[in-house]
C-alpha cells in the first residue's frame, strides 16, 4: 500500500470510528479544556478568513468545498457570499450521509482525480487540511486544485502554524500521554510559508497569508478574546503571522 493509500485508510478509519477526544483524561477536561471553547475557538478563526477573503474576492457563482466533511465551512462561506452555491467532497460516505439538508455532495477522493471537468468553479476552500497531508506532499493536492479553477479563480485556505508557541508544549505531551485528542496518526501542524511556496509552484499567480488566530483552542475564552485583539493590527506581520494558532492563505489563479 503506497503513502497515498494508507492516509486514505486511516482517515476513513478515523470516520468510521468516530475517532474523538479521551473525554475521561483529565487534560481534556475543565479547566484545560472544553468543548464550547475548542468549538468557538476555531469558529472565531473561521470568521477571521471570510471576513478577511470577502474584502479581496468578489462574490463567486459556485465554491468546491474540498474536503467538506460534515459541511461545517457552508455557513462560513454563505455569511459571506449570502448566493454562492457549494459543491462538497469528501473521501468519507459517512461524512456524506450525515449532512441531510445539503445537495451537491460527492464522495471522492481529492486526487482521484475529482469528478469535475477542468474549470469548474469561481472557488475551491480548503481548511483545516493540509495538515494532514504535509508527510505526503501539497504539489499533488494543489494541482488537482488548479485544475478545477477557473482563470481568476481563488482557492482559500485554513491551516495550523508549526510555529504557535503552544505546539512546542501539545506536541510533546502526545508523546507522553499518548493521543488523547484524537487526531489522525499523520497530521501535525504545518509552514504557512511552505504551503504558500508550493502555491506559486502550481501555477498560483498571487498568494496572499495571514493570521486568523493567535490563541490556542485550550486557551480560555476571555484570554483568546483579548490575545486577538491585542495581536490584531500584527495579522499580517511577516514575522508574527507565523506564531498564529490558525493561519489563512488566499492565493488567485
């Protein structure tokens, strides 16, 4: 079995366990931790990359949400561009099945190649995962990306900085303790500088990066609230922005 096909497995195994956090472990419980301030946290981010992205990109006709999971990113993106339509993927028939209220949805695998012809869409949104596909390389990804966008098309990005300080503590903690969090065997935090270079290599002609949140989903709700408002005139510092928690890249086609 090739890199490519064992992370397909293993993620499909994630899903099909419902792989999740050792709720019973008392590093993931209150005071170190709650789902409220995990879920929040990486909605504050979120909000941060569209509000950031809909000031650079006119509204799109049609967005491919690669991977799309439980459409968690819809809402995100339709605040946005209240008329956008959305197209998900997601290697997951789980997943998939889950999200009943939405149409469009395919189960693919992102490199299959995706069952869409060349220049398909205004908009390709990718978050939360090139981290787990750092060990296997982005080129392959990106390119499947370019493919599908049209000439002027953006794809959006949302991705975990190897960089946040906290990852120096969390990372070496899993080692200690094992993976209590629940997170798939390959995926680790990755360079937002490296992502954005890899961009240009696919034939992005402008990549633009930035911070979308500098505390940490452990961190407790009025610290994050005060750490981004303090950090917010430095999100797009070339040397701050890599300290971030989430990191956003928008790149054109």
């Amino acid at each position: 079995m090739d890199d490519h096909q064992l992370r397909i497995e293993r993620e499909l195994a994630w899903h099909r366990q419902d792989a999740s956090l050792n709720k019973k472990h008392f590093l993931n419980r209150w005071p170190l931790y709650s789902h409220y301030r995990e879920e929040s946290a990486y909605a504050v981010a979120k909000d941060e990359l569209f509000r950031r992205a809909s000031r650079l990109v006119p509204a799109p006709r049609n967005v491919l949400v690669a991977p799309c999971g439980f459409c968690g990113d819809y809402k995100f993106i339709r605040n946005a561009w209240p008329t956008t339509k959305c197209v998900g993927v997601d290697i997951s028939p789980n997943a998939i099945a889950a999200v009943a209220d939405e149409t469009d949805l395919y189960v693919a695998d992102i490199l299959g190649p995706m069952p869409f012809p060349e220049q398909s869409f205004d908009m390709a949104v990718a978050t939360l995962f090139f981290h787990h596909v750092a060990d296997e390389g982005f080129s392959p990804y990106l390119n499947e990306y370019a493919r599908l966008l049209k000439k002027g098309g953006v794809l959006i990005a949302m991705e975990q900085s190897m960089f946040h300080p906290l990852f120096l503590i969390t990372r070496p903690l899993k080692r200690a303790f094992g993976n209590i969090t629940g997170e798939v065997e390959h995926e680790h935090p990755i360079s937002l500088r490296r992502l954005a270079i890899e961009c240009e290599k696919a034939g992005f002609r402008k990549t633009i990066t930035f911070a979308c949140s500098f505390a940490h989903q452990r961190v407790p709700v009025p610290v994050r609230a005060a750490m981004n408002a303090v950090c917010a005139p430095l999100r797009s510092a070339v040397m701050v922005k890599h300290l971030a928690w989430q990191v956003g890249l928008i790149a054109w086609k």
